[in-house]
C-alpha cells in the first residue's frame, strides 16, 4: 500500500509516496516525463547504482544518463559540485531536462543544488535510499554542501517536485547507517510528538525490517512536510523550521571539528547533539532529571553515541559552533526541550554553560 503525503507550499507544493515497492507510480511519473520528451540525468550513489540497476532503467526507460558519486559527507563539497556541473554541461541538459536524485542524503543535497544552480533551475525528484534521507533530508527542499569553515555553509531552498519513499532500500542498509537515521527519528518525537517518542521506547531495538518502521517514517514526514509548510525558509523570529535544528548545533561542530569523518557521521553527531541538548534543557529547568535521563536511554538504545569518540578541544568545538547558520548578531541559537515533545528555540544561552556540556561529552 502506497501512502501519499503533500508538503503544502502553494504553486511549489509536492507529494511523498511512501511505501514498498513503488515501481507502479514511480513508471507512472517518469513515463509522463518521458512522454512530454523530457530528458532524465540520474544522480546516484554508486553503492545503490550497482545494488540496484533495475531501478536506473525504469528512470530512465533504458540505458541511464548516469553521474555516480561516493555518498561521503567529505563530497558535500565545491570540488564535487564543480564535477557535477562539468557533467551537466556535457550531457547537453537543458531547461527542460530533469534531475533525479537518488541516494542518502550526501548524494540528494549535491544534486538537489546542483539542479537548483544549473541554468537557474531545474526540477528535480528525490529517491531517498537512506533511512536519513527518508525521514528527513530529502523533504523540505534544503539542499547544499559543506565548506571546510562549517557544515551546509552553502545552499538553496529548492523544492523536489516529488519524492519517492520506498522502504525496500532499508533492507541494503548497514547497522551504523541504520543507526544515523534513528538519530533524525528520535529528533521527531523529541521536538513534536511525545507519542512517537514513546513508541520509538517501547520497540527498541529498532532495525530495517522493524514492522512498526514504516508507520514510524510516515509520521516523520507528516510531521516535517507541517512545519516546511509553515515556514519554509526558516524565516520565523522564534520556533518554526529552526525547530528541525533540534541537536544540530552540537552535531555540526563535531562533525566540522573531526573533519567530516567516515567513522562518526552526522546520524552519529546529532545523536550526541540531541544528549546536549536535553542536558542543555535541563540546566534551563525545561527539562525534568527523569526525561533527560530517557532521552539518554534512548539513544544509547538506537546504538548511538553520548560522548564524543575522542578528545576534542573545547575551543575548537566552540569556534566552531559560532560559525553555524543559526548564529544571529555573534550569539549561539539553540533548540532546547520543553519537554519531551516540544521543543523551543532559546538565544543568549551561557557559553561556559555550553563548555561545561562538551566537557561532559568528553572535550578537553
């Protein structure tokens, strides 16, 4: 069965099929584009490519116009993007042709700028083949890439014109990357919704044939396509989509500081940054001693980490941590919880609060 959400945003407005299988409304899709004589450029993760050829054909409805990249944070990079661009130019695309992503998240925000920079825009679709991707990245319409200064420095608001949620490349995935997607889901019920946070409790251990999973995805997407369509470009003074930045603060210092590791990716990261945060809550007295506690749990639960995989030196994290995007006039902006299930940004938050924090987490 083949669930369909919408992300609301007026003429930019896009379903998300989630299901098992889409083959039936994927052909119905690329068909179409094929019929109106609409070329298709495949980008890809090369491990997906040769897991899955089938899926390229029914793309592309024969050999495919394919780009294979390394699904590496280290290529969310200007080198890459050049290459992808360099590509594009020899494809003969036009402003007609279209894009598609499909990959984890890595592969769905290179291309995704890439088809938001070419020729001024091009449509674009989104196959999420990540448990990351799924629930989180390939919706909204965020795309970009790293500088060596911090994480998504560079990037656009660009809407895919559909994404393609099919649970069957959950069963390709490995434990550790399984593991970072958990990280975005608990971030869901930590921010919106107590219910889901709970459920995520009472089935650890989760894993890609969890028969739960998929009702656990789709509530994720409903739940990020409502905040999306409220506030699409994080423009609102307080709360909104800066809500989605629940544990990213942290997580993205970690990631910027160990270089983009291969080892301690960014499902890794925000799972630490989520302990930061509810740490970080509860020095505010938002947050009770117990539900900090079962934050914790869970996380260590969904095989995820609470301390930081090596000494890191506090300044470097918080040099870090200053040039993230949410910064406003010089100051730290965080997402603290208010409880379990809603989650509120805070400013003006006390920077030997915060190095006490990475301190606990093993910084020096």
């Amino acid at each position: 069965m083949t669930e369909i959400l919408q992300v609301d945003l007026a003429e930019r407005s896009y379903p998300i099929y989630i299901g098992t299988d889409l083959w039936e409304v994927f052909g119905e899709v690329t068909g179409k584009l094929r019929h109106d004589g609409r070329r298709i450029a495949v980008i890809a993760d090369g491990f997906v490519a040769k897991k899955q050829p089938e899926l390229l054909k029914r793309v592309t409805g024969g050999e495919p116009l394919l780009l294979e990249l390394k699904g590496s944070d280290a290529n969310k990079s200007l080198r890459v993007l050049g290459q992808i661009y360099d590509w594009m130019a020899r494809q003969k695309l036009d402003r007609h042709s279209v894009v598609f992503a499909v990959g984890g998240g890595v592969v769905g925000d290179l291309a995704g700028f890439a088809a938001a920079t070419y020729l001024r825009g091009l449509d674009y679709y989104q196959v999420p083949t990540s448990l990351l991707a799924m629930v989180d990245s390939s919706v909204g319409g965020k795309t970009g890439l790293n500088l060596k200064a911090g994480k998504n420095l560079v990037g656009a608001f660009w809407q895919p014109r559909a994404v393609f949620v099919d649970t069957m490349f959950l069963d390709t995935l490995k434990a550790d990357q399984f593991a970072c997607g958990m990280a975005e889901i608990i971030k869901y019920g930590l921010l919106g919704d107590a219910h889901l946070f709970r459920q995520l409790e009472r089935g650890a251990p989760w894993h890609g044939q969890h028969p739960e999973l998929p009702s656990v995805i789709n509530d994720c997407c409903s739940l990020k396509a409502v905040i999306v369509g409220d506030d699409e470009r994080e423009t609102k003074p307080s709360g909104g989509r800066a809500l989605l930045n629940l544990g990213h603060t942290f997580g993205h210092a970690v990631e910027n500081v160990l270089g983009y590791s291969k080892t301690f990716g960014h499902g890794q990261a925000v799972g630490l940054g989520l302990v930061l945060a509810a740490r970080l809550s509860r020095r505010l007295h938002w947050l009770g001693e117990a539900d900090r506690t079962r934050v914790e749990r869970l996380v260590e639960l969904c095989q995820l980490p609470v301390r930081l995989p090596k000494p890191l030196k506090v300044e470097k994290l918080m040099e870090a941590m200053k040039l993230d995007k949410k910064v406003r006039g010089g100051k730290l902006r965080f997402v603290a919880l208010k409880a379990i299930g809603r989650a509120e940004t805070v400013d003006n938050v006390s920077e030997d609060w915060v190095r006490d924090l990475w301190r606990e987490a093993g910084a020096v």
